[in-house]
C-alpha cells in the first residue's frame, strides 16, 4: 500500500503562481511512476501531468504545457507540481496518483490521495 498526501492549494490571483506537494509513505513508495490530475464538479478527471520513476521523463497536458512543472524528489518520496500563470480555469480538485504505468489514462494509477483545492479568481 501506497498513501498519498496533497498539500499546498489555496486561492491565488490570476496570473500568481502555487506550488502542489504530494507526501508518499509506505511500500517503496519512489518505484511508481507519478501523475497530477485534477476535476472541477459534473466533470471528468482530467490529466495534467505525469512523471516516471525516476523523474527523467515527464509528460505533460496542452492546457498547462509551458506554465505547469512537474518533478520530484525520491529522498522525500515528495512529487511536485509548480503552477505559474495560472487561469481561472485551472481552477479545480487537484489530485496526485501512483501506478505501475506512466500514462495519462486514470485507469493505470492504483493509489490516490483525498486532493487539495485550488481556485484561481479572475
């Protein structure tokens, strides 16, 4: 068992910038690849970001290419999200994940942490 927890929403700005954590513990928690998705109420979850194992590779969403990094720090068992210029409509549940696949497909990740909101007003 993987536990995964979110920190660091809160309400920002548009254009600020906030920076997501996500704390794992137990089972060698630095072996799965890692990913950020996030969900606004009556929609989907949706895919933002996602990194490997051993952070070499990141993948990333068109929507947020270019103002959102990913990475993390396996001394920590910490993953990352940085958001600079943020949007309204990056407003959302941000929720990181873990799997055995890097994909950007939800179905591949096990383990999930509770999310942590971010709203960004115009």
């Amino acid at each position: 068992q993987v536990q995964l927890v979110e920190s660091g929403g809160g309400l920002v700005q548009a254009g600020g910038s906030l920076r997501l954590s996500c704390a794992a513990s137990g089972r060698t928690s630095n072996i799965y690849n890692m990913a950020w998705f996030r969900q606004t109420p009556g929609k989907e979850r949706e895919f933002v970001a996602a990194i490997n194992w051993s952070g070499a590779s990141t993948n990333y969403a068109d929507s947020v290419k270019g103002r959102f990094t990913i990475s993390r720090d396996n001394a920590k068992n910490t993953m990352y999200l940085r958001m600079n210029s943020l949007k309204p409509e990056d407003t959302a549940v941000y929720y990181c994940a873990a799997g055995s696949r890097w994909s950007r497909d939800t179905n591949d990740y096990t383990y999930w942490g509770q999310g942590t909101q971010v709203t960004v007003s115009s």
